[in-house]
C-alpha cells in the first residue's frame, strides 16, 4: 500500500491497537488503608473483649446477688416462724409433766427482833417463786415458851414484816395470808441456844395453785 494512503489510517490503527490490550486493575490509595495488625487496632479490639466480660461477670453478680437475698429472706422468715413455734410450745402446758410442788421458804429473825433476815440468793428466789403463786400463805411464829400478848405481837410484826417485804418486790398483796403463831409446832429444841434461834421464823409457804374450797358432804338423816 503506498505510504500516502498509511498515513490517514494511522491513528484509527494506534486506537484498535489499545483496545485489544486488556484494561488494568483500579488503584488503591495506600495511605487511607488501616493494617489489621495495628496496635491501636489491637488495644482497641481488647477493650471490647474486657468491656464485654465485664457487663457478663456484672449480670452474673446481680444474678447472684438476687439468689443470695432470696435465700436470706427466706432463712429469716424460717427462724422466725421456729421461734414463734418455740414460744408457744413453752407457753402450752404439757399434760406429761408433773405438777411442780409448794414451795416453804423460812426466814429468819434476831432476838426480839422483826428485822428478817435474808441472804441475796435466798432473796431472789423467793421473789422469783412468789411472783408466779397465786396465793402466799406467811406464819409468824417466835420462840416464846407461852403464848403472851408480847408473843403475839413480835409473830405478828414478823409476818407483817415479810409481806411488806414481797410487796416492795413486786407481789401482788391480794395473792398474800399472813397468819400468826406465837408458840407451839417448834422447828428445833427450844430449850437450847440453838433451837430458840431456829424457832424465831416465819414460815412462807408458796402455792403453785390456788387451794380449792370442798363444800362439806350433807349430813345425812
């Protein structure tokens, strides 16, 4: 072909040319890329690892936390209801035990002297017993050998003296009889030092229940 009818087809040949080559590959700006193996990648990945175990660890504390306190409640009602249960099993009278016995309790006295005399022990647990008697019997009693207008007065104030003495420590005074006895029914000899000694007393005698009045059987005709 001669060289004058090349030189208009060149450039549509140059064009065909660079469409038969293969188109290349998009570009990437590597300054915007981020490496995964980044430290501040990294940390930032264990952050939320730790953030999320915590909000884990936190719940599984609440949770147990709650079971805790339902148990104590519970713990707390059932000590509770046991007490109860204890309080009144001691305030129900029980069929099986025997009845306690009256107590006598005996003071005693100086010469001529309506002082009583009572050691703190002795004290205590005459109030003690006599705060839940329903009736306190007291005698008077002396070491008189006759029974004189002196006798009777002494064993009066004796008796007198110990009422006035459980009054002052709580007793009901309707729930006590003070009765007298200057002579007779001794508790020693009292013809000696000793004896006498022994026989100037009062005599308490405690009841854990209220004697009951029996009404005499009729005569019959």
């Amino acid at each position: 072909m001669p060289r004058t009818l090349l030189t208009p087809l060149l450039p549509w040949l140059l064009l065909l040319g660079s469409c038969a080559s293969p188109p290349k590959p998009p570009t990437v700006d590597e300054s915007k890329k981020r490496p995964a193996n980044a430290v501040a990648e990294i940390e930032l990945q264990g952050c939320k690892s730790d953030l999320q175990n915590a909000r884990i660890t936190i719940a599984e504390q609440r949770r147990g936390t709650d079971v805790l306190d339902g148990a104590i409640d519970k713990l707390t009602r059932d000590v509770q209801g046991l007490m109860r249960q204890a309080k009144a099993d001691q305030d129900r009278p029980k069929p099986s035990d025997p009845p306690r016995a009256n107590a006598v309790y005996t003071v005693r006295f100086d010469f001529n002297s309506a002082q009583p005399r009572l050691t703190p022990d002795i004290s205590a647990a005459l109030l003690d017993e006599a705060r839940q008697a329903p009736l306190i019997v007291l005698r008077g009693r002396t070491d008189g050998m006759q029974d004189t207008l002196g006798e009777n007065r002494i064993a009066r104030e004796r008796a007198s003296a110990v009422r006035d003495y459980l009054v002052a420590g709580g007793i009901d005074p309707s729930h006590i009889r003070a009765t007298h006895q200057p002579t007779g029914d001794p508790a020693a000899d009292n013809t000696t030092t000793e004896g006498r000694a022994l026989n100037r007393r009062v005599e308490i005698e405690v009841y854990r229940a209220a004697p009951i009045a029996m009404n005499p059987s009729p005569v019959q005709p």
